[in-house]
C-alpha cells in the first residue's frame, strides 16, 4: 500500500503499528466521507471477525489500537492514521 508522507510521519506520532492498518484493511469498515477519502474504523463486526481470524488473546492484547482508523484516497494510497476519541457514526 502507499503511504504518503504525511501517513507516516502522523503513524510514528501516533504510535500505530503497521500490523493495525494491515488489519483496517483487511477486516474494517469503510465509510466515505464524501471528501474525495474513505475512512476505514473497526465497528463491532469487524472486530467479531477479526478475533475469529487471529484469536482472542491476539486481540485482547491489542486491544489499545482497535479504536484506530485510517483515511485511504479513492486510488488507495494511505492518507493518514489516527485514533478515535469519539464515536463516528455510521
């Protein structure tokens, strides 16, 4: 995947490991922000089948990043990485 620079000076700041965004990717829901980005969260679902893929205790104890999130462009380059405070709705 690309990432511009801007993503990934903002996942060092942030602390997000790649593996999260492999996740987000693979497993996430995508909501368009109607901004020209795709913002890509774990909802309950998503974490459902991510614990059935990797395992429990995987996701137990990366349970700190589940309220990542990443912006990814419409060609799929990653624009940034963040972390949730509040709830985005659906």
């Amino acid at each position: 995947m690309n990432k511009s620079t801007h993503a990934a000076i903002r996942c060092q700041q942030r602390g997000i490991p790649n593996l999260i965004i492999d996740w987000l990717r693979d497993f996430g829901k995508e909501i368009y922000d109607h901004h020209g980005g795709i913002v890509v969260v774990f909802t309950h679902s998503a974490r459902r089948n991510l614990e059935r893929a990797m395992g429990r205790e995987v996701i137990r104890r990366m349970s700190e990043w589940m309220n990542a999130y990443i912006v990814i462009s419409v060609d799929g380059a990653l624009i940034t990485a963040g972390k949730r405070h509040k709830r985005i709705k659906l």
